[in-house]
C-alpha cells in the first residue's frame, strides 16, 4: 500500500469516526488526489480552522475556484458546518476530509467525476 492509499484510509477512518458518515471512496480518492502534493506536507495537510486565513483560503480556492460556486455567505457558513461535523475541538482537521465535506454539501461530486 502506497502511502496515498495510506492517508486515503486515515481520511476514511475520520469520516467514519469523527463525522459520523460513511465516505464514498472513489469521490473521497479523487478529492485527495486533487489536493495535490499538499497531502504530504504536515502544514498543508490540515486546515487550522481557527485562523481566518486559512478559511478564507478554503473558500476562495477551493469553493469559489475549484467548485465554481459563487460568492456568498452560504459559503462561510457551509464551512463552518464542515468544521462543526468534524469537532470544533478536534485540532487535526484534514484538509482533504472537510475538502470532501464540502464537495457533497454543495452537490458537486460530478467536478470529480
């Protein structure tokens, strides 16, 4: 097992544990796939959720530009649902987890398609 595969189960483990939903792994392998090299670097992998930055980042990059959703405050809130789901608490929040979050909130599973 390559070490791709390897975050792709750790990623699995989390939605199934601390989301409470069973991922569909072809979508959830095609978003991890899409956060490029990110998945490898221990900065990049996670998202510090409490840094404004960092969600502004999520939201322009990612829903706004990858997902092609127009700007509005459904977007900031989706986030923070995402964010919610998976335990304001939890301080490991990875990027590809919430990514895929997000991707089924607004529907978009046929960007990955």
């Amino acid at each position: 097992m390559g070490k791709r595969d390897q975050l792709i189960e750790k990623y699995a483990q989390d939605l199934k544990t601390k989301c409470g939903m069973e991922p569909d792994m072809d979508l959830l392998t095609k978003v991890t796939i899409g956060c490029g090299p990110a998945i490898y670097d221990a900065d990049a992998e996670v998202v510090a959720a409490t840094q404004p930055g960092e969600i502004e980042t999520v939201r322009t990059n990612f829903l706004i530009r990858k997902l092609g959703l127009p700007d509005s405050p459904d977007l900031d809130e989706a986030i923070q649902a995402a964010i919610e789901t998976y335990g304001v608490s939890n301080p490991h929040k990875y990027r590809a987890v919430l990514y895929y979050m997000l991707v089924r909130h607004f529907g978009k599973e046929h960007i990955y398609g």
